[in-house]
DNA sequence: TTAACTGCAAAGGGTTTGCAAGCAC
DNA sequence: GTGCTTGCAAACCCTTTGCAGTTAA
C-alpha cells in the first residue's frame, strides 16, 4: 500500500472508510468496486466495462447493471469524476480534482498528464452570472508515424 | 452577409464553393446543410439532431440520417470539427482551429471562448514517440446561485 | 453510365431503468 | 421491518449501416 493507505490494516478497511465518508452503504459488491478503485490508493481511470472486468477477473461477482449505478452513484457522491473523450463511452478517474489528460487516441486510453507543467495564465473572461464547473483539458495524443 | 462571403452573390454559391473545396458533390441536402452552417460566415456549434430541425424549419426535406452522413463527410474531409463534450451527443464546429470553448451545462449548448484569453504557456511534457493530436479545452459554465 | 449520395428502417453500442428478490441498518 | 441495493432483461438514446432507389458528373 502507499503512504496514503498506511493507516488503514486492509484495503477493505480502506474502502469501507471511503464509502462511508461519501454516505453510501458498504456493500459487498460497492466494496469489491471501491477496493479496484482506489484500495492501493494510487489513481485510475475506468471505464464501466473495464471495471467490470477487473471484477470478475479477481472473482468478485458483480452485475454490469451495478457497476454502472456504482459509478454513478459514486460520481454523485463526488469521489469520483466522469469525463468524456469521444463520443461513445465515458471513463471515471479517482482523483477528483481538475486536471488535465492524456487521451491515447490509437488505445483508447486515458491518463493523467502532469499538471505542474501545464500553465493556465489566464482564462477567457467568464460571462456574467455564470460560474466555471469545471475546466477539462484532453491532449489527444497519437503514434508518431 | 459578412466580410468572409462579400466575393459571393449568393450563400449557396459559397456554400458551392465550400463544398467543392472539401471534395463534395454539391447535392441538395449538402447544399441545404453547409447553407446553414457557413451561410453568413458566422461559426456554428450544431448537433445533428439541431441541424435536422433547422433544416425542416427552412424547408428542406433532409432525413435525419443524411445529416449524420454529411455531418460525418464534411469532419472527415477536415472543413468541420467534431466536439464531445456530454457523453450522449457531439457537436460540430465550423471553426476548424483549435480552441477553446464555454459549454453551458444549464443549457447543453457550446460556443466559443475567446481564445486570445486563454495561455497555456507550457504543456505537460509529452511521451517519446507521441504526437498532440488535439488539446480540447472545455470550460464547463453553470448559472451562478 | 457509373460512382457517389440519399432515405428508410433496422441494427448497433453504451447506458439507464422497471421490478422482484436480497441486504444493511 | 424498512428502505436502499442488486440483477436481469428490456428499454433508451444517439449514431451507424444495409440496401434499393436517386442523382451528379
């Protein structure tokens, strides 16, 4: 484990501390999902399907209906932050703060990309009565050929 | 009209033009199509479903399918850019340059924000054999409460 | 004439939902 | 017990596609 879980015995006692925080019932299979998320608590960017599959590869029997709402249910509770790519299918990051991405384009991939070196001078002026959201930035990166 | 179309007599001889210019036959669903989105030289933020109605408003008998077609003709041959920003639907932006846009989450709608504001002095370093493809910047607006 | 384009309806992929059965509290 | 969760299947939305008919060159 990392030093952020080192207070923690097990990685469900991790993952029951973080569901509980966000005021969601420790279910088995919530427990199971959280644990893939973030039970050795680096971060990671899924997608319904692929945390669908880390389940059932460790064993943990888990509907793709409930990873859907698990995931969303988490996105509401704020712990996690869905973001869109392409068009097609969403992917859902551990760390919640913004910062910007690497979209592999030839993978279908995403990843963090270090936001110290990305430097936002200055954003354009945001109309009146409207407040920033969010700010995503998606650097499409493609194979050199 | 504005400036872009003065050498032009009519919208659907730019639009003629337009079309040409990508390599498109000039039927009369395109020409209908790129009327609306290039017509006065104005940029346009549309999803198929929003061009469809437009489209049936001024009198135009496109099927919807056509629009997705064509949507997905004038990205390919680089005179329209595709834009996802919510994960069901994408939108298409007669500006081709890269830049950065506001998106109303209240509304569902994209529109530009003034790219001169916004500086990105220095992008995260990218991965050997890896090439930026695009840098989508979204500004995600809500109403102020 | 011929290859490209259109339109309908059907299929497709990712996601959500209705509802009965199963749990956490 | 009571209300939230789960799981299955069906429904859903946006988008694409197969194919027969149409049209630009």
């Amino acid at each position: 484990m990392t030093s952020d879980t080192t207070a923690y015995a097990t990685e469900t006692e991790f993952a029951t501390d973080w569901l509980s925080g966000a005021g969601l019932r420790p279910t088995r299979q919530r427990l199971a999902l959280a644990e893939l998320l973030i039970g050795d608590g680096q971060h990671r960017h899924v997608t319904a399907e692929s945390l669908f599959e880390a389940a059932k590869a460790k064993g943990a029997a888990v509907s793709l209906a409930t990873v859907y709402n698990t995931l969303r249910a988490f996105c509401e509770a704020g712990v996690l932050h869905e973001i869109t790519v392409d068009g097609s299918k969403s992917y859902f990051d551990t760390n919640t703060h913004d910062h910007p991405h690497f979209y592999w384009e030839d993978e279908g991939r995403l990843s963090d990309a270090p936001a110290d070196q990305l430097q936002i001078n200055c954003l354009p002026e945001i109309p009146d009565g409207a407040e920033i959201a969010a700010v995503e930035v998606v650097i499409r990166l493609r194979r050199k050929r």
